[in-house]
C-alpha cells in the first residue's frame, strides 16, 4: 500500500503506473483502477488509452466508462477517438459533450463518420446543436470550424461598469474567454477588451477608451493554418470570427491556434520523412505498412535512377573497382546536405519567413554554404584519397565530385520547396524524395564522370 501511494503523490502516467493500470484492468479491480486513474490530468487519460492495445483500452472503458468526461475526449488522438466513442454508452457520451465548448464538439465530431456524428448530435439541446451544424458547414480546416460561438459581447458605448453588472448577472459564460469584444448595433466587431484591463479600471471609463491595440478580425473561410500564422505573428490571445457580411459568429483562442500550429508541425515533419500524417502509434501493422508504402514505392522509383547513372559507368568500375568503394561517401554527403537545407526552406516557408521578396538572397545564401562546405570536405576527402590510395588524380576527383554535389544538395534543398510551393503544391510532401533523387544521381555521375574523364 505504502509504494501504491507513492505512484499517487510522485508520478504522473510513468511505467509504473501504466503497468499497475493494466494489472488493475486485467484483474478486473474497478476500485484500484479508479484510485490509480483518478489524479490523473485528462491529456494523461488520453495518452494511456492511445498507448495500450485495443483490447485492453477496451476493458478499461466498459471498467471506468462512467469517469469519462469532455475533456478526455478532446485531447484523445483522432486515430481512436471514434473507437473510444464507440465503446461507451450513449448517456457517458451524451453526457461528456454537454460539458465542452462548441469548438471542442466540433473537433470531436468532424473526424467521426456521418451516423456517430448524428448521434452525438441528437444528445445535445437545441441551441448547442444549431451552433455545431453551423460550424460544420463551414470548411473543413477553416477558422469556421476552429472557432468556439460562445462569445462575450458588449455595446461599445458601454461603460466598464456596465460590463462588470453584466458580467456578474449572467450564468452562461465560457469556462475560459480572455476579451470582451465589442460591437456595433449591427453586430459588427469594433474592437476588444482585455479582462485586466477591465477590471483595473474606474466604473465609469468607457469601454472603447480602454480597447486594444492588437485588434483585428478573421473571416469564418479562411483556412486555420493563416489563422495560427495570425496568432503567432502577432501574439494574439483571442480573435473575434465573422461571417461575409462582417458580423461576428465566433472567437477563436489561443489554445485552439497553438493546437493547429502544432499539428502543423507534425504534419510537416512526418511528410519531410514520407510517412502518412495520419499516422499514430495506435495504428497496427496493416495500417502502418499501407500508410508507407506507397511513398516507398516512388523512392524504389527514383533510386533506378541511380542506378541507371551507375550502370553507364560499368567500365570504369570494373577498371578502378576502389571506386565502388568510394561512391556512397560522395552520394550520402550530398543526400545530408539537401535535408539539412531542405529541412530550413521547409520550415521557413511554413513560417512565411521564405517568400518571393526574400528567395533570390536565400537562395544565394545557400549557394554560398555549399561552395564553403564543399571546400572544406573537398579539402578532406582530396587529401585522405592522395594519401591512402597513392593517387593525387583519384583525391582530385573525390574533391572535384564532392564540390559538385554539395553545390546541388544545397541549390536543391531551397529550389525544389520554392517550386513546388510556387505550384500549389505542399513543399513537405515530395521534396525528401525529389532532393535526395537530385543528390544521389548527381553524386554518381560527377564522380564516376569525373574518374572515366581523369582516371582512364
């Protein structure tokens, strides 16, 4: 009992407490498992399903389905979320969504399928359920979809007394809201108010005499990748959402901004690496291996092309066979190269820190690192081929073959992103295996080229 309590006052969801959940749930011990689960935040709840098998996620749910609220639902990865939904009675459900905001039902909803997403619908009253089908018609991955509709409001030629009676007097306010926006008659957002602010002031200060700076407004459509660019940018904490007509129909938090920047990031780095965005480490093996494959397949494609590059060079290799030693050093700099540039574009152009105004110097700032690079390992790789084969021709193609490629590896790794972003397309998905093709093929033919022209 004494080391059970010390799992309750030191450790969040460690091994230990993961493994003393599992013996609970295998042992069917509701009561251990509700004291083991209970401390725990709902992000760790999430986790602990998301990381243990289907068939034990299962038995925990029927085990402590009762303890699921909202807010474990939200922060449970999209991959199983429709499956813990699923798994629990329609009253836990019914129950959970009533406790969250309009845009965390949305969230939740948005990846289930059309009857799952009708009966969570039909569990919530009236007004709740108009606000989440209007949020659903918007577009998918836009601010429409990202805001929440409960919104403090008020007339700007309210005094800061005003507001504070107001605010005092109501029972609907959001659990968390950060701005009181204020509008026109029309219902057309003017400008914000941070609560600081408003309650540091005299009763009788207008409202619009305390206003923020940093207001401004996103429409519903526009896609939530600008809308995280906003926030960070220009470190918003909320931003009012309105409709074509200019009148407000939401507010989007920071905490939902910082949520799709993160995925964002996710996004970019799995598709840097050709794996699914999709991908969780719930997924089984199937799931896994269908997710990859197909990027495997184009990189099987591209990877003839070396060898085809290869293959013309026949002779020489049968000549001088050191140098089939020697082509992977060139090949694999030049392919480390390109992700270290390509990885800096990426990211700068998911920032917007890389645009038309700024390529040209990127570009040539790039350029100028693969000619110093080059240098240096041409200097390296020159000297210890003279020296370790006898033969100042063989280190002066090494160098020469290693300048080349580190030239292409960095041009590539900022042109290839550049181009496909100038083409609608995302720079994330395919430039991976387009620079690591360009630097592969180059690197072979520069040398092998380069030892047939010197060497023989």
């Amino acid at each position: 009992m004494a080391d059970n309590a010390r799992i309750d006052e030191r450790d969040g969801l460690d091994t230990r407490r993961v493994a003393s959940i599992l013996t609970a749930v295998a042992a069917g011990d509701t009561v251990e498992l509700k004291r083991l689960l209970e401390p725990l935040h709902a992000a760790d709840v999430a986790d602990l399903l998301e990381q243990i098998r289907g068939e034990d996620r299962r038995q925990l749910l029927t085990m402590w389905s009762g303890e699921i609220d909202g807010d474990i639902l939200s922060e449970i990865s999209d991959s199983i979320r429709e499956e813990v939904i699923e798994s629990l009675p329609p009253s836990v459900v019914a129950e959970a969504m009533r406790d969250l905001d309009t845009d965390d039902v949305v969230d939740i909803l948005e990846d289930l399928e059309e009857p799952a997403q009708e009966a969570i619908l039909s569990t919530l009253n009236s007004a709740d359920r108009l606000a989440v089908e209007q949020a659903l018609a918007y577009p998918e991955y836009s601010a429409g979809r990202l805001m929440q509709r409960e919104v403090v409001t008020a007339p700007e030629h309210w005094t800061v007394g005003e507001m504070i009676d107001h605010l005092r007097s109501v029972d609907w306010l959001p659990d968390q809201f950060y701005h009181v926006i204020l509008v026109d008659p029309r219902m057309k957002p003017v400008s914000y108010v941070t609560l600081g602010r408003l309650l540091s002031a005299r009763r009788d200060v207008g409202l619009m005499a305390i206003v923020e700076e940093s207001f401004r407004t996103i429409k519903a459509t526009e896609p939530e990748a600008d809308v995280a660019y906003l926030f960070n940018q220009y470190h918003l904490i909320s931003c009012p959402v309105v409709d074509e007509h200019g009148r407000l129909v939401g507010v989007i938090t920071i905490d939902d901004a910082m949520n799709v920047l993160d995925e964002e990031h996710q996004e970019d780095m799995l598709r840097l690496a050709g794996v699914n965005d999709e991908s969780s480490v719930s997924d089984g093996a199937v799931e896994t291996a269908r997710g990859r494959l197909p990027w495997l397949m184009i990189n099987l494609l591209t990877a003839s092309l070396s060898a085809m590059v290869i293959s013309r060079f026949e002779a020489t290799i049968e000549a001088i066979v050191v140098l089939a030693a020697l082509m992977p050093i060139v090949a694999s700099t030049g392919g480390i190269a390109g992700t270290q540039s390509l990885a800096v574009a990426v990211r700068a152009l998911a920032t917007r820190d890389l645009t038309a105004s700024n390529a040209k110097r990127v570009v040539f700032r790039e350029l100028g690192a693969g000619l110093l690079n080059g240098l240096g390992l041409a200097l390296v790789l020159g000297l210890a081929g003279t020296f370790l084969f006898g033969d100042w021709r063989l280190g002066l193609v090494l160098a020469s073959a290693m300048m080349v490629n580190q030239v292409v590896a960095a041009l590539g790794g900022v042109l290839v992103p550049l181009s496909l972003n100038r083409m609608g397309l995302d720079p994330a998905l395919a430039s991976g295996t387009f620079v690591t093709t360009l630097t592969d093929v180059m690197g072979f033919f520069a040398f092998l080229g380069l030892a047939t022209l010197v060497l023989l």
